[in-house]
C-alpha cells in the first residue's frame, strides 16, 4: 500500500549501503484552512517615512464559498465613483489572494472564500499600487480572524479487501484511525469494507493490516475530499504552528 513498503526498503538501504541514520518522520500531510461564516473588514493602512508616505483604505467583507464552488478564491470589486481609482483594484486583489497562500490559524493554504471590496479610499499622493497590497494583506488578516477560521484534512476513500473471519478486526482498526465506514459487500468468502479515513491517520496501516489479517488483506486509497478536522486536532495544529512562528520570529 501507498509507497510505505517502498519507503522501509529505501531506508533500510541508505542505512545499509551508506551507513546514514536516515531519520523518517509520517510524511507531510497537506492540510488547508477555510471560514466558517462571513465577516467584515474595514482598514486603513498609513505610514508617514520621511518625505511621501503610504496610504489605502479598503472596507468589505469575507464570505465562505459553497462546498460546490468550482475555485478556491473569488474576489469580487464592487467600487463606483472612483473611491478607489480602477488601477489600483488589481493590486487589492493581489493582496487579498497572497494573504491566502498562508492563513493564520495553522498556516496552511486558505480556500473557500469570496472577498468583496465595497469601499475604500485613497490619497492623491501617498497611495500606489504597493499601499493598496498591504492593506489587503492586513484586511484579509483582520477579517478572518472573526469569520470562524477551521482547519481541513484530506480525507482518503478507503477500500479494504480481507478474508471474511477478519471483517471484526478490519473494521476496528478502521474506527480506530477515525473511519467513517460506507458500505461492507460480501463476496465468495472476502468481505469489502469501504471507509473515508483521514490520510493523517493512514501511516502504518499496511503494516497493522498484514497482521490482523496473517497477510491476506490488502488495500487501495485515493483522495475523496477536504473535510474539516475534529477541534482536539485542530487545536494540537493551531499549537505547532504558533511554536514554529516564535522560535521563526526569534
């Protein structure tokens, strides 16, 4: 399954042919974050240096997209009269899409979330395409902090295929790595068990399965979709990431 074996074997090799300690960790999942409801910003960024300063206002608000929505990111300028002048728009947007790369909660790429930009204004001198970016920058940050921002997991569609006698056993271990089991078929004495298992939990599952099975089980796994992680795992991210940023920010 999945490449596990494979990687034991490449380890074992180095280990071998290289004398390296090869130190492996469970393999990066790709976790994301999103909004779980909508919320405004209204923000204004200055700076006075010297001679010409920066200025841009930009107020609007952030809404989750529906689970259907065919792009991750939609932003959606409903300036009239010129309170932002037109050429500066793109430069908002650009602000607004660079803030998702990385949310804040666990620092993972932002989907799901449609930015109005409503209002705004601007200064004949001090404003430029530069001060219109980091003012989105910072209004993105603003508004997602109130909009219920949530961490998602992939979740993998899980089939397993075992002898009959193991079916008790196939199942526990898929409750245990918190499966959601959809359909069990039986067939010719080999039970099927079809799960939705998050691929964070999935490290180590060939092997476990070999033995509650005396190695007559097997298994494939494809991506199924992105669903929002339990709040106890959540938070555990939320934890790691604050710790990478202080020891970054050192």
């Amino acid at each position: 399954g999945m490449g596990e074996l494979h990687l034991e074997v490449y380890v074992e090799r180095m280990q071998r042919e290289f004398n390296v300690a090869v130190k492996t960790g469970n393999p990066q999942v790709a976790y994301r974050e999103t909004i779980g409801r909508e919320a405004a910003y209204d923000y204004t960024h200055k700076k006075q240096t010297g001679g010409s300063g920066q200025f841009a206002k930009v107020v609007g608000k952030i809404t989750p997209l529906p689970d259907d929505a065919e792009e991750v990111f939609e932003f959606s300028s409903n300036i009239v009269g010129g309170r932002i002048p037109k050429e500066f728009i793109p430069a908002c947007e650009k602000g607004f899409r660079e803030q998702t790369e990385k949310g804040t909660l666990i620092g993972a790429p932002v989907v799901g979330v449609k930015i109005d930009l409503d209002d705004g204004s601007y200064h004949e001198v001090d404003s430029s395409e530069m001060a219109f970016r980091i003012c989105a920058m910072a209004a993105f940050r603003q508004a997602y902090e109130k909009a219920q921002p949530t961490a998602l997991e992939p979740l993998m569609k899980v089939e397993v295929s075992a002898p009959e006698e193991f079916q008790g056993s196939v199942m526990g271990q898929i409750n245990q790595r918190r499966g959601m089991i959809s359909g069990t078929q039986t067939r010719e004495g080999f039970v099927t068990v079809t799960a939705d298992v998050p691929l964070s939990e999935m490290f180590g599952y060939s092997t476990e399965l070999r033995s509650a099975t005396q190695g007559k089980g097997e298994f494939t796994m494809e991506f199924a979709r992105y669903a929002a992680c339990p709040r106890n795992i959540q938070d555990e991210l939320a934890k790691e990431y604050q710790k990478k940023r202080a020891e970054e920010n050192k």
